[in-house]
C-alpha cells in the first residue's frame, strides 16, 4: 500500500468526490480512479459507492479514512523528527490535552521555549482522555495531559501544580441557581450534560453515592464551549469543570460546586518507551523547572 495512493484516497474521501479531488491533487479524474480501484483491489474490499453528487464511503472505507489520517500523520511527524536531528533545536512538539484551565502551564513553557528556540513549534490537539490515550499509544503525539482520575501505569507521567474542580453548569434563570454548592441530591430528577469522560471517571461515581444509571442523562458531548450552548438553550445541566465557560456578568450561566468538592489532577504523560525529539526533551526539561510557575 503506497503511501501516495492512500493520499489520493483521503482527498477523495474528504472532498466526498473523485472529480472535485482529482482538481485538487492536480491529477486527472480517471487516473484518480484507477489509483483507488488499485487499493480496493488490493485490500479485497468496496471503499466507496457513487452516489448522484459525488462518492460515499463503505464502512470499510469509513476505517481506511480514519487508519490513513493517522499514517499520514506518523509519516509527516516522523520526517519532521528526522529532519531536526541535526539541528541543535527545532521541530514540531505534538500535545493532545483535554480541556482544563490547567493548559495554561503548558502555555507558560511553550511560550519560554519558543522566545528563545523559535524554530521549535507545538501543535496542540484537544480531545478526552480515552482519544488523548489512543493518540500516544500511536505515537501520534509526544504527550498527553490529563485530568482526572485516569489509569497512567503504562506511561511516565509528571504531575502539574494545579487541580480543577468538578461542579454543574445552569442557567441563572434556573432555582439551583440560588445554591452556592451542588449536592446529589440536587441533580436527580434533573436533566444532566456529561462529558464522556465525566461519566465514566470513578471520582463523580463515588461523589454521587448512589449508581449513574438512576440520573437522567439527556445528551453527552467531547467539546465544553458546545455543551454550554446546549445549556444556555435550556437542554439541560452541564457537569463539567471550572473556569473553561464564561461564566461572567455578561454571561446567562453559572458555575456551581460540587459539595462534597471533586477535584481533578493534571498530569502530563508520554510513553515509557519513546523516544523523544530534542525539541519534546527540551520541553519536558523546561516544564519541570518549577520556578517557571
């Protein structure tokens, strides 16, 4: 399998055409196709029916996008690296993250790193932790920073000097607005927004005192600032963490505790066995210089 042929492959399936990425690619459409009829004949498998407008994926093509964006994205990392060798610092740091105020200490460094090695660049990749995870074990990224009670024993990890606290996000026109902190009993009966990883973190689990499955849960989402909205239109009550929604005067939402507090770790992690560009060492250097904070 060219790693050429898989490119044409994504264009195609991005484009949702073999005409429009044929344009693209700057190849002409019956080469294009010849090229993804070679792959399906090499993988045994239909990647992709015609449909009126353009092209839509099987399911086997649907896993073959998804494998080709994360090979594509190795062989793009991996050249930057080797590239770099020889230069004393340059070079791309890939971090995926999940959403945490706590990112702010990663900023710190990168900032210090990049002011004075400005050949070295980051690339930051949001997701929960269960993507964030996948990522590394793939050596798709160089570090992963996670919140939360979160099962790191394969990993080397260093810990950030900073915690998030757990709590429900309303509207203000809401009567648990009136409350100054959030117990469990306050959200039975409610209709309730989580996180994937909120919902399956064992700390909220042991916080509630009786199981998950008796809570009405409405709708669940990866991304905080689009759950708020879910929120602000009257959806229902977001369980998430502080300080990542606006929650100011100007705001129509509120962030209330959960009594008794939940708090959530940040650890940085990267694989034990991997072997980091000079740029991720320097990173990891810088970062635990903890003066910097």
């Amino acid at each position: 399998m060219e790693l050429r042929i898989l490119k044409y492959f994504l264009e195609a399936a991005r484009e949702g055409s073999i005409t429009k990425a044929a344009l693209k690619i700057h190849i002409t459409q019956p080469t294009l196709s010849r090229q993804i009829a070679q792959l399906e004949s090499e993988l045994g498998k239909k990647l992709y029916t015609r449909e009126n407008y353009g092209i839509k994926l099987t399911q086997e093509g649907l896993l073959l996008k998804k494998r080709a964006e994360e090979i594509l994205e190795l062989e793009e990392k991996t050249i930057n690296e080797i590239m770099n060798q020889e230069n004393n610092l340059a070079g791309i740091i890939y971090i995926g993250a999940g959403e945490t105020a706590g990112i702010k200490y990663i900023c710190r460094v990168l900032k210090i790193l990049h002011e004075k090695y400005n050949s070295i660049k980051y690339r930051m990749i949001s997701a929960d932790a269960e993507d964030v995870s996948y990522k590394l074990d793939k050596g798709l990224i160089d570090f992963g920073l996670f919140v939360g009670k979160v099962n790191l024993n394969k990993y080397n990890c260093l810990a950030l000097p900073y915690s998030d606290i757990w709590g429900a996000l309303v509207r203000k026109d809401d009567q648990l607005a009136e409350k100054n902190f959030i117990t469990p009993e306050d959200l039975k009966g409610r209709e309730l927004l989580f996180s994937h990883q909120a919902k399956s973190q064992g700390e909220f689990s042991e916080w509630l005192k009786f199981p998950i499955e008796d809570l009405n849960i409405a709708g669940t989402h990866n991304l905080a600032f689009n759950a708020s909205i879910m929120v602000r239109e009257g959806l229902g009550i977001l369980i998430t963490i502080e300080n990542i929604i606006n929650t100011g005067s100007e705001s129509n939402l509120k962030f209330i505790p959960l009594k008794p507090e939940i708090k959530a770790n940040l650890n940085l992690a990267w694989k034990k066995e991997a072997v980091l560009s000079k740029a991720a060492k320097k990173f990891l250097e810088y970062l635990r210089c903890r003066q910097l904070f």
